[in-house]
C-alpha cells in the first residue's frame, strides 16, 4: 500500500496530466483504433478459420460449425494448378525484385553523386510519371508485348508483366534510394577515392553496404507486389498455367464452374508463406532500415 | 616532400566569380602548414584541389617538382583527415584503417603489422573490432588518424580535423598531432578557422580571405607584425584595437582628436609619406600602459571589467563613446565607471594605410 502512494505521489510522465475532456478524447482515440483493429482482423481469422473447416463446403458461410479437416488443403493441391501458379508467381516476384534492385542502386547512386545533364529534368519527370496508374497503359502493354513478341518469340506475357513491375518499381524506388544514399555524408566517397576506390567501388564497397537496409525495403516491395497484384495479370495473362497467384485463386470464387471458396481461403493463407519467409530473412536490415527512414524522412 | 602552388585558380561549375585566385605558396619538406580563414574563404577548396577532390582550373600544383593537376587523387601519395572522420560506418575500426592498403593489394601480413604499429601508436588497441559507431568522438578521431598513417603517405592532409572536439580534448589532440607530425615526418597540411590552433600547432601559417592568401609565414610574424588590417584582426583575443586617424606634422591623430601618438623614429621614417593622409593604428590590448607617465596619453572611462584570472579584460570607453579593449595583469586593481588614464607601447605599434589596409612600418 505504502509502495502504492509512493508511486501516486510522484508524477513521472513528461506530459501534462490529462484533463477530462483529454481523458474523453483518449478514450475516443481508443474506441476507433479498436473497431479499426477488428475490421482488419476479422477477415483474417474468418480466413484462417474456414481454411481449416471441413465443415465449409463449396460457398463459405459464417456458421458455428467447425470440424478441423485439410481437406481444402487437399483440393487445392491436387485439383487446381495451385503449384504451378506459386512457381509462375515466385519467379515473377524474384526476377522483379532482382531487376528493381540492381536498376534501382545505379540510378539511385548516380542521381544522388553526379551532376549531370537533364538531372532534375528526369527527376520530375519520374516523379510526374508515377501519378499515371499503370492499367492506365494497358493498351501500350498489349501492343508492346505483340511487338516485342513479332520479333523475339520468347518474349512471354509473364516477362511483360515482369518488364512492367519492375519498371514501375524502378521509376518510384529511385526516389526512394537517392534520397537515403543523399543521406550518406559525400566525404566517405572522397576518403574511398583517396584511399584508392575508383567509382565502381565506391559504388559497391562504400555506398551499397551501408543503404543495404534501404535495399532490403526496397527488395521486400518489389517482391511483395506481384503476389498482391490481381488486375494486371488477369488481363495480360490468358492461360491459366500462366496465371500468377492472385489470379489462379480468383478463378476459385469468381467462376461457379471451379467454385470453391474455402479452398480460396487456404490458398490465401499459404501466400502469406514465402512473403513471410522472405521477411524473416531481410528483418535485421529491414528494422534498422524502417527505423532509419523514419528519422530522416 | 615539398608542394608548390603556383598561379592556382579555382571556378566552380555555374559560377560567375572565381573561387580562388592566383594562389602562390610553397610549403617545405616536414612543414606542419596551416590554412587559416573564415568559413567561406576558400581554404577547404584549396586542401581539396591539393588532394585531388576538386579539379584544378588553372594555373599548376606540383609535389617535389611533378606536376600534379591530372594525378588521381589515389595516386598521389597522399591521405587526408576529415572533418567529420568519414569513417566507414559498416566496418569494424581494423578494417577501415586496412581499407587503404587492401585496395593496394598489400600482402595481409603487411597490412596486419601496419595497422597494429598504428593502433599502438594511437593507443586505440583495445576497440580495434568495434564499429565506428560504438566508440566515442575522441576515438574515432584517433582511427581517422590511424586511417590516414597506416598508408604512410608523404603529404598529410587535414580538414578542421578537431572541430568536433570538445575543448579539453582539442587541446590535448592538438599536441598529439604536433607530435605525430614530428613522429612521422611528413608534411602536413592543415585547414582551420581557429586562430589558436594555427597558432599552437603551424611552422608556416597561411591566412586567407576573399580566396586570396592575406599573409603566409611564421606564427610570431603574423602576431607582431600582420601585414594588412585584416591579418591583424584576424590574429590574437581579444581583436586588435584599430583607431582611424590621420598624420599631421609627423604625429598620429584619431579622426575624434582624443588621441595622439607620436611614432618611434623607425616609424615615423616610413610614415613621412603618408603625411595628411588617412592612417589606421592597430595597437594589441596588452600592449597600452597603465597610467602612462611617458608620452601621449589618453583617458577613458572603465565600462565592464572581464576578469579571467590571470588578465583582466577591460571595455574602456573615450568621452566620445568609441570604445576600446584593454588586457591588463588580473593583479590590477580596476574599478567600473573608473575613469583612467592609459598610456602605449610606442615600438609595438602597428601603421596601416587606410584605404589599402596594407601595412606601413
């Protein structure tokens, strides 16, 4: 008890202590960010939950039953081309995030270490590009692939579509990049070049090792964004063993005929796995890196 | 190693003005020489140009008689101290003073003994495996040094490499250098806009201003005898006093009649010329009299006393409110709002010619 008062007596906090109105609206803050919380969890365990029900059958209903079963586990991996569409979707996602990453560290360093010619130029005009939504140039896509395609018969829809992610990529996350290696005090490129670097190495011994955690945020992103998107590939891609996973799971709610929504659910879930893993391999860099940027803007 | 600026001019991309213009200096062999200036006077670009960091737009800088202006900057036996150490931040402190010579493809041996003779030197042993992060300020200026020595370069530069010190470490480092200087037998070329380092720590010292070199020489020339107003104010704290004035019948006069000096004969040769022309007195602080029995004197009334311990600083002003500074003995009894009378130094006054600035006697 005594230990108690003690603690009541000395006010700790740096703050002002609330007032009524500031306990109300504390109160409110609380309320929102809860309902929020729920409108973002409850899908997600409803997912969860009907993955593993056996008791779902081919229309998801919210229902008490709940019979524990792998059975659309099963559905997907042996009735639909599940596999398939991870492969086509990891091999976008991967040769993506590479391509992205290796541009992007080049146009990132040179906009950021060298005075050149239309340098702020092509600045605005990335940046003024961006505001265009990408489906907006789907006919260009069409007509792109058709002619690449005439030429190189090898050019697929899949390395168009990888050509517009990571082209996409490459135009935002050079903003990104150039404005962390700005960050990066210029005397560490001089004390490299009177140490004996030449530009290639400063490049790659000085610069790169230390804009890594940049570099994993912007290799997570790159990879995350084709398992996220569902527009694109539904449109670029026609045949289903083509079909990135956002789209071959669509098949699985949007046509009666394949219908099968907790198999959805279960497909669902399992994408989650190489986003996740891929995460836990770049979390060190991707901490120090999402804290980092936080500080200098 | 000598280096030698000869005609050096320097103008940035998308600038009208030249930065730096007609530099001339020549910097011995084991010269400890420092570059001194106010920010923005051009002394960083100068260090930068002789390191090979900023391109050279005319005129020829040579080390030991080789040209030097198309040498890369890794070729030309060179290292250099930053000001804020620019130590590589993903390396452990071994292996940014390793940097150097790996990029030499020295042998791993070599590179081992070297960087171990370093760190002894620098006493810097213990955290040799830490990151530059995890040590403090002082360390890491001392690895910045390390960095630099490990190469054994024959030109030593250094840009306002303690400005980042705290005062009781400043002065500490400042002696270290000296030492290491003399330890390693390089010539040094030092930039700073502390007038106390320069002082402290130069053989040769090199003041500019406006991108031109104001005066180059030894410590003690530029304090007893700076050779325009600029250098004379520049140096020594409190500032130089400067009264404006003219010369009527050989005698100074101040341009408000308080004060009249009668020149020591060696001067008064040289200032015959100047007769009725405009003539500004630079007289140091510690060089008035007290009192003043011999000669011209002049009274002026205490304002505020600074007492330091060993001088007292007082702010005196004249019946006309000009005010003027005087450093007396910390002994010396002074009151404020005294009024006194002060007498001066007549050998350790400084002529300088108003509209020029540049120095008389």
């Amino acid at each position: 008890m005594k230990l108690f008062k003690k603690k009541n007596e000395l006010y700790l906090s740096d703050k002002q202590p609330l007032s009524t109105v500031g306990i109300v609206m504390l109160g409110i803050s609380y309320a929102v960010l809860i309902a929020w919380a729920i409108a973002i969890l409850w899908p997600l365990t409803q997912m969860v939950i009907s993955a593993f029900n056996g008791s779902q059958e081919q229309y998801l209903m919210v229902n008490d039953n709940f019979v524990f079963s792998i059975k659309h586990f099963e559905y997907l991996f042996k009735e639909t081309l599940y596999f398939t569409w991870v492969k086509n979707t990891i091999f976008i996602a991967a040769v993506t995030a590479v391509l992205t990453l290796v541009i992007v560290s080049f146009t990132g360093f040179a906009y950021s270490r060298y005075r050149f010619k239309g340098r702020k130029a092509s600045l605005m005009a990335i940046m003024l590009i961006q505001t265009i939504p990408t489906f907006a140039g789907i006919t260009a896509f069409f007509t792109l692939h058709s002619i690449i395609s005439a030429v190189v018969p090898v050019f697929s829809r899949q390395m168009m579509l990888i050509m517009i992610y990571s082209g996409g990529g490459i135009a935002g996350n050079t903003f990104i990049l150039k404005g962390y290696i700005d960050s990066i005090s210029t005397e560490l490129d001089d004390a490299a070049r009177i140490d004996g670097c030449t530009s290639m190495q400063v490049y790659r011994l000085i610069i790169m090792p230390i804009a890594k955690p940049m570099l994993a945020i912007i290799a997570l992103w790159s990879f995350i964004g084709p398992f996220m998107d569902y527009l694109l590939p539904r449109v670029l891609l026609t045949n289903p063993s083509s079909y990135t996973l956002a789209a071959g799971l669509f098949t699985l709610m949007s046509d009666f005929r394949t219908m099968n929504q907790p198999a959805f659910a279960a497909g669902g879930l399992l994408t989650a796995i190489p986003i996740v893993a891929l995460f836990i391999v770049l979390q060190k860099q991707l901490v120090s890196g999402l804290s980092q940027g936080s500080v200098k803007g | 190693m000598n280096v030698i600026l000869k005609n050096i001019g320097k103008k940035y991309e998308g600038r009208e003005e030249f930065t730096l213009k007609d530099i001339n200096l020549e910097i011995e062999d084991k010269d400890f020489c420092v570059i001194l200036g106010p920010s923005g006077c051009g002394k960083t670009t100068l260090l930068r140009m002789i390191a090979g960091l900023n391109s050279i737009t005319e005129g020829d800088l040579l080390f030991s008689n080789k040209r030097m202006n198309k040498v890369p900057s890794k070729d030309r036996d060179i290292a250099m101290v930053f000001q804020s150490y620019a130590l590589y931040p993903h390396m452990t402190v071994y292996d940014n003073m390793a940097f150097s010579l790996s990029m030499r493809k020295e042998r791993k041996k070599i590179i081992d003994e070297r960087v171990m003779e370093a760190a002894e030197l620098l006493q810097i042993k213990e955290y040799l495996y830490s990151k530059p992060s995890d040590i403090s300020g002082g360390q890491r200026q001392r690895v910045a040094l390390g960095r630099a020595m490990v190469r054994k370069p024959s030109v030593f530069l250094m840009d306002e490499p303690l400005s980042n010190l705290d005062a009781k470490l400043r002065e500490h480092m400042r002696v270290e250098l000296v030492r290491l200087h003399k330890a390693l037998g390089t010539t040094s070329i030092y930039v700073t806009h502390d007038q106390t380092e320069a002082m402290t720590m130069a053989t040769k010292i090199v003041l500019m201003n406006d991108g031109k070199i104001q005066q180059a020489g030894k410590p003690d020339e530029f304090y007893n005898r700076p050779e325009n107003i600029f250098v004379a104010k520049f140096i020594g704290s409190p500032t130089m006093n400067i009264v404006e004035g003219k010369i009527i019948g050989g005698k100074f006069v101040a341009d408000h009649n308080l004060i009249i000096i009668t020149p020591s004969p060696s001067s008064a040769l040289k200032l015959a010329a100047y007769e009725g022309k405009p003539v500004s007195v630079g007289i140091r602080p510690e060089r008035f009299e007290s009192g003043g029995e011999f000669g011209d004197t002049f009274t002026a009334t205490i304002d505020v006393v600074e007492m330091l311990g060993k001088e007292k600083i007082l702010y005196v002003r004249l019946e006309n409110g000009s005010e003027l500074v005087i450093s007396t003995p910390g002994h010396f009894k002074y009151v404020e709002n005294e009024v006194h009378s002060f007498g001066f130094d007549v050998e350790s006054i400084h002529f300088f010619c108003s509209e020029t600035g540049e120095r008389i006697n």
